[in-house]
C-alpha cells in the first residue's frame, strides 16, 4: 500500500488533491450561476472534443442512449454529412486550444448548425465571440482529464432543456459520488480503499471489458491508464468479444482482465458475465470485477469513473510515476 507521503513524492503538483474534491467540483458546478440556453428543433447533438473533453462526449452518448435523440460523438476534425440546421453542436475543449475541436466548429457555423462550446477560454473563446457564438467559460482544475466532472456537471445545468436528465437524477449522482469518494480518497490509503486495492493489482497490461451502456467508463478507464500509469490498455465489448477475443486466453500472456460490470446490466449479458467468469477460473486466469453503483446510467458512469480514475493514479505513485505530465502528447501537439 501507499502513504501520503508517496503521493507527495511522485504526484509531485498533487492532481490526487484535486481528485479529493471531486463530489464538490461536480455540486459547484451544477450549482453555479451559469445561464441555461435552450435551443429549438434539435434532432441530432454532436459532442466535439477530444482527450480529456471527448471523454465528455462519451459519457452523454451514453447517458442519452435510451432517448430518440441521435447522438454522434466527433474526436476529430470532421463532422458527419449528416448535420445540418437541426444539428446542435456541443464542442468541448477544457484548454481552449484543441486545434481538431475548433476545426469542428469552424465547420459546424459554415453548415449552419446550431452551436456551444465550452471551455476555459483562449482560442475557442475567442472564435466564438467573433462569430456570436455561445460560450461558456469554466475553469480548468489541474488537468483536463482532472476537470472532466466540472465540464460535465456545468453541461447539465446549461443545457438541461435538451439533455433530458432530471435534477434528482443529477442530485443523486452527486450523493453517490460523495459517499464513493470517503471510500477511495487519499483520506483512506487502507485495504478498505477499492481503487487502491485494484491498483496494487493492477501491474500488468489491463484488458477492460464492459457491457453496453458503460463503454464510456471502460474508454475513459483506458485512457485514464495511458495519461496517467504511461501504459498500454485495451477495451473490449464482452458480447463481441466472446466471438473473437476470447480466443487470444488461449495462450499465456501478462494482460490483467478487468470487468466493468452494471447492477442491472441486461439479462442475457449477465449469463455471458457467469460464463466469461467460469472460463477464467477454469484457465486459472486472475482478473478483477469492478460493480457499478446502483441508480441511474449517470450515477453508474461517473462513480466508475471516479473510481477507475482514482486507481490510475494509485498505480503510478505506487510505480514511482508522476501522473501528471503528459510529455508525449505535448511533442505532438507542439509539432502541428
């Protein structure tokens, strides 16, 4: 296990602090005095963004995957053919700089979308008042993957009108949240802490498998490996992966599987789950299930979130990595 004075030593500008205060981050947000806006006749929402911020889009394709509204998640430069007047462009770049996010709106008002965009300013705030563009401006806390619940609770309360996400629903996210975070804190580095635990076994290559619904959290868990551990990871949809990857078990290798499993994941992916897990104990391979808090697809994505998140950066300190600089990334984008 870990101390506090790891997490001193190797998060040496302290982005675990920042992780402490998630549950008031996601409550000041939702709570703040950011202007809602309502847009008429939408029947297509387009999330722009990318890293961090497209993580954003992800987590509300999901959340809005039982409604009739089309939803396209864009991680790049190029929009759909399909949009139009009718399309409500939603970009987000926690920077403000995203050269991809803005290339995506510069095209979204040439099409004549609807469009707004978040971020903490710069660039995109910029091109959004010189083309009368909404914006809202939200701070950036560390990191933009640190800032991804301030981006996500400030998009509830703006925009409310066309994410159909009751208060209570966003209310109880909050609270579970709250309850989550007194578990996996930095104010509970014991045997007790469920992304603690998971880290110190988490010393391999993680394969993520999750069912519908949760892709969200399994891409952001991913992504959250890379940033932060330096490490290669892997999704896998566990119905199609039982058509193809699971053959791969079949020799030995040193991928850690990971399952992501909803409370009530739909019945016939929970048969698939008993008989994934029958396979693996049979083979003698070691894996992890993380479970999903109960409520609704909110709560279920941001706590797993929180969670996964949180053991991301367990594993670093405990590897001796500073999870914060994302060298790799910065020779990219000072290279374009």
């Amino acid at each position: 296990m870990i101390d506090r004075e790891s997490l001193e030593k190797y998060d040496t500008t302290g982005m675990y602090k920042v992780y402490d205060k998630w549950p008031q981050i996601a409550r000041d947000a939702y709570q703040s005095n950011l202007e809602p806006i309502e847009f008429k006749n939408i029947e297509h929402i387009v999330f722009s963004g990318m890293g961090g911020s497209g993580a954003i889009g992800d987590l509300f394709l999901s959340v809005l995957s039982k409604t009739s509204i089309h939803v396209t998640v864009v991680k790049g430069y190029v929009l759909p053919k399909t949009v139009d007047s009718k399309t409500l462009v939603i970009a987000t770049s926690v920077s403000g700089n995203t050269l991809e996010t803005i290339t995506a709106v510069e095209s979204a008002k040439e099409l004549g979308c609807k469009i707004i965009c978040f971020s903490s300013g710069w660039k995109l705030e910029e091109f959004c008042q010189k083309n009368n563009i909404a914006h809202r401006n939200i701070s950036i806390y560390h990191n933009p993957r640190a800032s991804f619940l301030a981006y996500v609770y400030s998009i509830l309360k703006t925009l409310n009108s066309i994410i159909p996400v009751s208060k209570s629903n966003i209310e109880e996210s909050i609270s579970q949240l709250e309850i989550l975070s007194e578990k996996i804190s930095s104010n509970n580095l014991t045997d007790s802490n469920p992304s603690l635990t998971l880290a110190n076994w988490l010393d391999g290559i993680p394969l993520i498998y999750y069912p519908w619904g949760l892709q969200a959290a399994a891409i952001r868990f991913k992504n959250s490996i890379q940033e932060n551990m330096k490490s290669h990871a892997i999704t896998e949809d566990v119905i199609e992966a039982c058509h193809n990857e699971i053959v791969s078990w079949e020799t030995k290798s040193e991928v850690k599987p990971i399952l992501i499993e909803g409370t009530d994941d739909y019945i016939k992916t929970k048969e698939r789950w008993l008989i994934v897990k029958e396979f693996f104990n049979e083979n003698k391979i070691d894996y992890r299930e993380i479970h999903s808090v109960d409520g609704n697809i909110l709560s279920k994505l941001v706590c797993l979130i929180y969670q996964l998140d949180y053991c991301s950066i367990y594993r670093a300190v405990l590897s001796g990595i500073d999870p914060s600089p994302v060298d790799s990334i910065d020779f990219i984008k000072n290279h374009l």
